[in-house]
C-alpha cells in the first residue's frame, strides 16, 4: 500500500514465536517450527497491501542456549515454507542480545523500524507492528507504527501488562490481519 503523499511503502513488522509459529522456548532447529494455522493464509492477505518484516528478539544467544547460526537456520526454514507458499519476507531482523545488555536493537526500541525506514522505505505511520508480547506494542509506539496484541503465544500471560482501552488486541494472526485488511477496506489506515 503506497501513502498519498510520497512513495514510501507500508509494511507489517512481525514478531516470530508466538506470532507466526508457536513459541516452544529457544528454537534451535527447524524441525521445531510449528506455524500457528492460520499464519499462511493471514500472511498472503496482508502481502497484497504490504511489505512483510520479521523482527525477533532471540536473547537464548546471549544466554548462550542457542547459536546466532541456530536462528538463521530455524529462519531461513521459516522464510522457505513461506516462499513456497508464494509469501516473501523483505527482511528478518534479529536481536541477539539479552534484555541487560542495553544494546539499541532490542524490543521496544524502534532501530529496526527506523533501519526499515531508511533501507526499505518504510512509511511507518501507515505500518503496522503484530506481536504476542507488550513489548511488540511499545515497539509499535516508539517509531509512530500502530501495534496490534496478540492473544497467542504468551499474549494471554501478559494480557495484565498492557492497557486494553488503548491497544488493539486479537485472538491470532488471523484476526489481526482481518483488523488491517478493513483498515484499508476502509481506507482510513487506523484501528
């Protein structure tokens, strides 16, 4: 979807475990993805109107639990499964640091929005961010992005974080799609 007033793109910036696949700890290997059902279908409805990014915090490097090498595997096999289901990913951006680190990457600091913005760009005004955690909603509203909370993964546990009069919640991917798909329907870009 292009902004009336430039070229710049929108795009839907998506966490991974508990968004996309079901979060089953610190992934090491492709064979322990498992895409929620209705990811694929909500994914080929949003990439006729938007660029597609996943962004993931994946603080088990830092821990030293998995390898940096570990995630790109579980993510290229995240990225071929979508590929062949006609769905293409821009970019994946990792974090690989712990949370004490302080580095400037990690949710909800908005660096790989702004990266995005510059590299890709992004119109983040009109981009939406998808996520199972708070953070993924801070990360929304750190960059001017509007954040949508996923009840899936570990939604539900941090339900209590977030204030629900001011954040968009669904149930999945797929009623989260559904809430952008009519926010372009109707042509007014909010939610």
């Amino acid at each position: 979807m292009k902004t009336k007033e430039n070229d710049r793109r929108s795009a839907i910036f998506l966490d991974r475990d508990g968004t996309l696949i079901e979060d089953s700890g610190y992934i090491h290997d492709p064979s322990q993805v498992v895409f929620f059902e209705d990811t694929i279908p909500a994914l080929r409805c949003l990439s006729e109107y938007f660029l597609l990014f996943i962004v993931t915090n994946q603080t088990g490097i830092a821990k030293g639990i998995i390898s940096l090498q570990d995630v790109k595997r579980v993510n290229n096999h995240i990225l071929s499964i979508l590929a062949m289901e006609g769905i293409q990913v821009v970019e994946v951006y990792i974090c690989p640091h712990a949370r004490e680190d302080n580095c400037l990457c990690i949710k909800p600091k908005p660096f790989f929005l702004r990266k995005s913005e510059k590299d890709h760009g992004i119109d983040l005004k009109s981009s939406f961010v998808i996520g199972d955690h708070p953070h993924d909603v801070e990360f929304a509203e750190n960059a001017g992005a509007k954040g949508i909370f996923l009840l899936s993964g570990h939604g539900s546990k941090h339900l209590h974080e977030i204030d629900q009069n001011a954040v968009v919640v669904a149930r999945g991917i797929k009623e989260a799609s559904e809430i952008i798909l009519e926010a372009v329907k109707n042509r007014s870009g909010t939610i």
